[in-house]
C-alpha cells in the first residue's frame, strides 16, 4: 500500500493543478518511513492566493519544483501496482489517472472514518484529516502538507485497521474496502 496526499491550486478535482506530492508506503501493518517521498511541482500560472494562504506554498519555491511533464514518472515508481491510500481519494485518484499513474485499489481513508463513526453513534462527527486523526489517537502533525498528510494518513489507516481487528478479530484489505463504501 502506499498513502498519497496532493496540494493543489483547487479542492476541485476536475480543475486542480498539483502543486505537491507527498507519499508514504505501507507493509504488513507498519509505515515504511524509507519508502516515503515529497516533491513541488512546478507550477507555470498564478498560483491562487486562497492555494498560497493554506499550503503555504509560495510561486518562487514552486519553480524548483518536478516539471509536470516528469511528475509521471516520479508517482509511477512510488505507486504503481500498489493500493491507493487516500484521505478523501477523489482528489488523489484524479490527479494520478491525470499523470497516467496506475494502482491496484483505492482505500479511502475518509469512507472508513465516516463508517466507524456512524456505527459509534457519531454519525456528524468531523472527518477532515485533522479531527479524524485526533479523534482516533494519531499524532498531531503540520495539515495542509503533502508529506505531513500523507504520512497522518498512513497512521490513521493502521490505527481504524488496529481498531476493526480488536473487534472483529481480524481485518484484511476486503475489510477495509467494505467499511470504506459504507
């Protein structure tokens, strides 16, 4: 498994451009910190400024970033073949279908909160990245920072992964896919 998390200029996934990517790879329950990466994208129009106010990404550190000509390749090696981890995939699945980037599944982080809270008699609770990994234990890291987000997501998955196994006595990926579509 591998857990991505995109900046972009949009919450739209139709109309975002990438500004960042953060991932981080998943194995046998853990997080594998040694198969984790972050890239900018080079971004060649104006970058918003409500983008600007919320990743802190500013256009000067932008043209450092991967060309998006190249950023294929990049996702390709870091994702190719593996289940997609995603906090509310819809963005991250656009943007790698966009870059021609194949995975084997989709796990949205997302679905799998929004399931446990309604069965935990929350069913308004907030399921933003944030709120999530501290309703559910997971360190506090920096929000809105691909790498940072990735790696809450990673966390938040083996922590509701931690929770259905000590109360089902199991839990496999078919487990987590179910809980993930509710």
């Amino acid at each position: 498994m591998v857990a991505v998390d995109f900046e972009t200029t949009t919450a739209d996934a139709d109309a975002a451009d990438p500004l960042s990517v953060g991932w981080v790879g998943l194995e046998e329950g853990r997080v594998q910190i040694g198969d984790a990466g972050y890239t900018l994208v080079a971004h060649r129009g104006e970058v918003p400024v409500e983008s600007i106010r919320i990743h802190r990404l500013v256009p000067g550190e932008l043209s450092e970033g991967v060309a998006p000509e190249a950023l294929g390749d990049v996702l390709r090696e870091a994702v190719d073949g593996r289940v997609l981890v995603a906090h509310g995939a819809a963005l991250e699945q656009r943007m790698l279908d966009r870059f021609e980037v194949p995975y084997d599944a989709c796990l949205d982080t997302l679905g799998i909160v929004r399931t446990l809270d309604q069965r935990a008699g929350r069913p308004g609770a907030d399921a933003r990245l944030p709120e999530a990994a501290r309703r559910y234990g997971v360190p506090r890291l920096a929000a809105h920072q691909a790498h940072t987000d990735a790696l809450t997501t990673a966390m938040l998955l083996i922590t509701l992964a931690g929770r259905v196994e000590a109360d089902r006595g199991r839990c496999t990926l078919s487990d987590l896919l179910l809980l993930a579509r509710g």
